[in-house]
C-alpha cells in the first residue's frame, strides 16, 4: 500500500497533518510537489516567495529520504491541469490514498473537491487535513453566523484555546522502505539582485523552529513596546516561514504557552498578530469575493478610484517625496519585506492620498514580498482602504509625516533607505530647496487636500449609495 501526500503551502515535516497521518497509515509514501509557474503567475506568487519555498523543499528532500519518503516532482501548465496531472501518477504508481492539507482560495477548494470526485472514480480516497490552528466552521457567533469583526472572532478564537489544548504533530514515521528514486528540485530563474535578495532569508525548518524559540527567550516580552519602530530589530522576522508554512501557527502558540503567559503584555499582543492570521483565512474560506478580486464590502465595486499611472509608479519606486514612504518601499523592492506598521501607512496613502485602486498595491505586494500570504495581504489592504471586513472607518486616514516622526523619531530608518536627505534640518519632511538641492522628489500630492478629497469622495459615494 502506497499513500501519495501532496505539498501544499505546508513547506514543513513537523505538525504538517496531512503528511503525518499518510506516514502512519501505510506501507510507503511518496511526497510530492506540483512545479506549476503559470499557476504562481495567475496567482502574483512573488519569484522570491516560490524560490525561498524550492530552497525549504531541496531542505525537506534531503529528511525525506532518511524517512524511506520518496520525493517527486511533476509539472503542471495552470491550476486547472494539476488534478489530471495527480490522476496519471496515482494511476501509473499504484496509489491507494492521497493526503493533503485544505487551502481556503475558492479555486483551490474547487480544485480539491473536483480531485476528491475523480479518486472516487477510481476507488481511491482522498484525506484532507485542516492545518489552521481551529477549522473556519468551528468558530461562530452566538447567532450561529460568522464573525466579520476581528473583536469578537478573537474573543471566540481565545475562549476556544482555553477549552481545547493545542498539539502539534511530531515527524511522519519512517517508512518500511523507499518505493522510488527521488527527484531533483529544479530551481526558478532569478536575476542577480533577486538572487542577492534570497540570500538574506535562511531557508529549513530547524532554522525556523530555532528563530521561534530565540523570539520567545529574547525579544517577546518587550514586543509590545517595540514592534512599531521600523529601525527597531522589535519583530519576530517569522512571517517569511509562516507565509510558506515552513512554521505553523499552532507551532507558534504551542512553544509560547509551553514558556510564557498571556499575563505579559508582549506575549499577549504577539498572540493577537497570530490570531489575526487566522481571522484573515477565516475570512476567505467564508467570502469568496476575497477569492476574486473583489472588496469584501459589495458597495465599493463601482468606487471610482484614480487611474493615474505616474502616481503608481512613482509609488513603486519610492519616489513619492514623503521620505517614510519612499524609504518603506525602497525596503520591500532592496529586500523582498517591509516593517508591518510601515504597510499600513504605504497602503493607506496609495489608496486614500493618491485615491488609487487597493488592489494594484495588493497585487506589486503579492508580487515582490517573500512573505505574501493572499489572505493576510488581501485583508490589510482592504482594511487600510476600508473596503473590507472590520476596516478602518474611510476618514481615519494616517498622516505619514505624523506617523514618521512617531514611530521614527530620529529618522534612522529614513537615513537608512533615503540616504540622500541624511543631512537635511527635518528628515520627515524636507524643504522644497533642500529636495531641489539634493534631487529629492517633491510630494506627488498635498497632504491635506489629498486628505480632504479623500475624505469627499468617500463621504459622496456612501451618500450616492444610500
């Protein structure tokens, strides 16, 4: 008996449920990954994010094979291609059950339901795992509906973890013996900065657990007062394993209340970034607008966003003459990341000052992070435009200049990345000579009308839709 585990966004050996449980129920194992680039593409993957996740799998290869796991490789042109693709190899390699863990994008469940029909077919079964810390049907209001407030979802979320102990998983069990040769992981094609920007991100999974406990022994207590300084080394610097399921969710909880209490300030907002990860899959198993470009709220489909291309690219670029903006993007396009409080001031300014689409700026971040997770980048998009589920009001819009000089204080970060005004008397906020005197660019809008049109537009077009 053959069992064959297909590798999702799960890039991990531990607490990975769906390839523990093939490991135990069987004879052998093949794992196998699905090299699919028009599927990434259709999806904005970003190159870096999928090479990061290759660099984990070459890792994960190497522990498969001390496992008698084979590994294998097969290729697909499109999501639509992978379930026939799975059917020829479990129908040539005489496979009994396949093993996956559920993804919440409408397209993937589509495709896991119509794969599960085609194995019944065949008089094979397929065994589908839920990964998340709680199943999304398992969290409800007391109506018996689902949370779209973050709120009350996190109440529910911490109630439950009070009930229900958390376990993870430990390695799959060796197998009798390897039924197969394994594959090779072929790498993608990188330019040479991309590859320099890879470099940075230390891929395996021991790592990553490693990075976990070096977080919890070091720097969560004082995470609270820390994590909203870009120059601060205050955050965990996980997400780029959380995002590509090198680590998991429960795993984080699991090692956190082995060692700390909620009690602690830091633990406990540390927790809340976790659960808001969950709300975010929570939201697109539920609404499957998320899935489809679409703003959560059905009434800004028809919002007339701005479609001025100079305003976008000079925001790609860090050119927009707000010196923390520019040094915030020139981060994510240097580094493949981008400081959590510094996304929502980017956002908020690409989709309240410059009035344009969320969605472009949701898509350059699905398509340059390494750390772009759909559901987490979809629902903080949403939320800094106020389209989505438990957003922020359309007139709370974030002064960039205020912001800067709060949480950046002395603009170090700023000198960091916009080296060229290191020199000037108000690092947030040049002179128009010294930006002419140093070939900075002056501000694409002016802070307080841009911020009074937004305001307008919003107001009118609530009004328009009453």
């Amino acid at each position: 008996m053959t069992n064959l585990f297909i590798f999702n966004t799960d890039f991990r050996l531990r607490d990975n449920p769906a390839l523990y449980h093939a490991a135990e129920n069987g004879e052998s194992l093949v794992a196998m990954f699905i090299n699919n680039p028009k599927k990434w593409q259709s999806h904005n993957e970003s190159d870096l994010k999928i090479a990061f996740q290759i660099e984990n799998l070459k890792n994960i290869s190497k522990r498969l094979t001390e496992l008698n796991i084979s590994f294998k490789v097969i290729h697909a042109e499109g999501i639509g291609e992978e379930n026939q693709k799975v059917i020829e190899f479990v129908k040539s390699n005489n496979i009994n059950e396949v093993f996956i863990n559920k993804e919440y994008g409408i397209n993937e469940i589509n495709r896991d339901q119509n794969l599960e029909k085609e194995l019944i077919d065949l008089n094979k079964k397929l065994n589908s795992f839920d990964s998340s810390v709680f199943h999304p049907e398992s969290i409800k209001t007391q109506s018996d509906t689902f949370f779209k407030v973050f709120t009350p979802f996190s109440r529910a979320f911490r109630s439950k973890l009070l009930t229900k102990k958390i376990e993870v998983l430990g390695l799959p069990k060796k197998q009798k013996h390897k039924t197969q040769e394994s594959d090779e992981v072929e790498n993608i094609s990188l330019n040479a900065e991309r590859k320099k920007t890879l470099e940075l991100y230390r891929a395996g999974e021991e790592y990553a657990l490693g990075k976990l406990d070096e977080f919890i022994a070091q720097k969560i207590l004082m995470y609270k007062e820390k994590r909203d300084f870009p120059a601060i080394d205050g955050t965990s610097s996980l997400s780029p394993y959380l995002s590509s399921g090198v680590l998991s969710s429960k795993q984080c909880l699991f090692e956190v209340f082995e060692k700390l209490s909620e009690e602690e300030e830091g633990v406990k907002t540390w927790v809340n970034e976790i659960i808001w990860r969950e709300f975010y899959k929570y939201i697109l198993f539920h609404n499957q607008r998320v899935s489809k470009n679409l703003s959560f709220s059905e009434k800004y489909d028809e919002f007339p966003w701005s479609d001025n291309k100079v305003h976008f690219i000079a925001w790609s670029n860090g050119e927009t003459g707000v010196p923390i903006i520019d040094a915030a993007m020139r981060q994510l396009n240097s580094t493949g990341w981008m400081h959590n409080r510094l996304r929502m001031i980017v956002a908020m300014y690409l989709s309240k000052n410059l009035l344009i689409d969320w969605r472009k700026g949701e898509k350059y971040f699905m398509q340059n992070l390494i750390d772009a997770d759909f559901a987490s980048n979809n629902g903080g998009w949403q939320w800094s435009a106020s389209t989505g589920v438990d957003a922020a009001p359309y007139f709370r819009i974030f002064n960039p200049i205020t912001q800067s000089e709060k949480f950046d204080k002395k603009g170090d970060f700023i000198k960091k990345w916009v080296p060229e005004i290191s020199s000037v008397k108000n690092i947030h906020d040049p002179s128009t000579d010294e930006r002419n005197d140093l070939g900075y660019s002056n501000h694409l809008v002016d802070l307080k009308e841009s911020r009074k049109k937004a305001i307008e537009v919003f107001s009118s077009f609530q009004n328009k839709e009453k």
